[in-house]
C-alpha cells in the first residue's frame, strides 16, 4: 500500500505547547468513534472541539454529544442547502436523510421552532452553521436560504449563542443580511473564504474568521492575504473535518488532530511564533462560543 494511499490516516503531528480547540467539526461524519477522535485529538494539544450541527438530526446528535463530553461544545442549526430541501423537496436524496417530498413554508418553520428549542440548551453554544450557499443551491432555493439564515439570526440573539456563518460564493448577500438583521454579539465566519478587503470589513465589525485546511493549499493565495491582515484577536483555527484537509494531506479524510498541521501554516502566515498564536486561538474560541 502506498504509504500515500487515500484511506490511511495522516500521522499525528508535534503535539502543540498551548492547547487550542477545533472550532468547527462534524465527528458524526468521521470514521472512529468521538472517544477515539477526541483523545486523538487530546494528544496533539487539540483539547477542545466545537461539534457543528447541519440538520435536525444532526443538530440533536451534537447536543447530546456535548451533554456527555465535557470536551465538546454543540451548534445547532439547518445547513443553508438544508432549508431549500425541506421547504421544495430533496429528489435526488443527496444529502444523508435520502430523497424527501416538498414540505413548503410549514415545514421549515416547524424545523427552525425545534432548532429553536436546541439552542436555549446550556450545552449549545452556539447557532450555525446557518447562512447562504450559491454553489449548490439554485435561484429557486434561494428564498428559503434567506428566511431561514434571518431566523438563525434571531435565535442566536434572543439566546445569546454564538452565530456560525457557511458563506459560500454569497459574501455580499451574507454581509448585507448581517446588517439588516443586526448581527449578534459573537459572530463567526467558518471556514473563511473571503478576500482581504472582506477581512478588513469583518475585523471593523468585530466577526471572528475560522480557518481551514484549505489555507494551506498552493491556490489559496487570497486567504492567506485575508489571514495576513485578519487581527490576532479575531482568528480561529478549524478542521471542518472530515472535509479541508490540510495540505500534504489533501484528500484523505480531517480530523480535529490534524489542527497542529494548518495553526502552524497560520503563524508563519501571521509572522507569529506557534504558541503566541494558540495562545490567541485558544482565547478567541472560548471568547466567541462563551465557554
């Protein structure tokens, strides 16, 4: 087997000298068990992991995980190419609850009152991950998109829970309802995929940047601008796992272990040492998720 193969696992990296958290994974999606994957994780200096809910059944299981782990903090919400699917029907099944008929307008206010329900637990910090999607979502699945997002806003306020940001391919749509809608205390974008002139708008705001793997990768040029002028203060570090994975290892699965491979990749960019940078991480995560 190639020791390259896609299904082996990345080794375990230096473990960190400052302990951070993975702001944003989905163990419900990795192959091992959450034991596994947070001692794992543990070992390498990741000690703390924020579990992201995409779907009701999703957004249950993370509630429950961190109920049982001390760990793990939850994030509920419907996933912004979710909201489309429960009010016009999903035929092609493609995301895990297979096909699904439309259910309209009820359906989705029906979902958004038991994501309601999720956040006011005190184990769920926060609410997200909610916002717009223009890559997979058509023009029809847009209204849907924006309704539910502006109620995630809501919620995340009237609960004092964090809001977690998907923008992809949507940033002025995304920056626009933020204002209209006034966004709350904490706001993190997950996954940062803007350019520095976004960074520069979201730092006047005061919105945390989450970043991935995918800022290591050779094309990522522009995020890595966007870290370069992002303040320290503002900065998370996330796997989005088992999605994003770091480079080399781009193409086999992520997992919350592998944060040491991209928070080093970040203070080079940052001109930081590796423990002034976690040292600021671990800060900035416990600040935005109110742990």
């Amino acid at each position: 087997m190639a020791p390259q193969d896609k299904n082996t696992p990345p080794p375990l990296p230096e473990p960190l000298r400052v302990a951070v958290a993975d702001s944003h994974t989905h163990l419900d999606m990795q192959e091992c068990t959450v034991e596994e994957a947070l001692a794992k994780a543990a070992s390498v200096g990741v000690t703390t992991v924020v579990q992201v809910g995409c779907d009701l059944a999703g957004s249950r299981w993370a509630a429950d995980t961190a109920a049982a782990h001390d760990a793990v903090h939850a994030t509920v919400a419907l996933h912004p190419n979710e909201a489309p699917r429960i009010v016009l029907g999903d035929p092609d099944g493609w995301s895990r609850q297979g096909a699904r008929e439309p259910g309209g307008d009820a359906a989705l206010d029906a979902a958004l009152d038991a994501i309601d329900a999720l956040a006011a637990l005190p184990h769920v910090r926060g609410v997200g991950e909610t916002g717009l999607d223009y890559f997979r979502t058509g023009p029809d699945g847009m209204a849907a998109q924006e309704r539910s997002f502006r109620a995630h806003i809501e919620i995340a306020k009237r609960h004092d829970k964090a809001l977690v940001i998907h923008d992809r391919e949507a940033h002025d749509d995304v920056l626009r309802i933020l204002r209209e809608e006034g966004a709350p205390e904490r706001t993190v974008f997950h996954c940062y995929s803007g350019d520095a002139a976004m960074a520069e708008i979201c730092a006047e705001a005061g919105y945390f940047m989450s970043f991935a793997g995918n800022v290591t990768f050779k094309n990522a040029q522009p995020l890595r601008d966007a870290l370069a002028v992002a303040p320290a203060e503002l900065v998370l570090v996330e796997t989005d796992a088992p999605f994003l994975t770091p480079a080399p290892y781009r193409g086999r699965a992520n997992a919350p272990y592998l944060i040491p491979v991209t928070l080093r990749a970040m203070a080079e960019v940052k001109g930081l040492t590796e423990d002034a940078l976690a040292t600021a991480v671990a800060a900035n995560t416990a600040r935005a998720f109110g742990y």
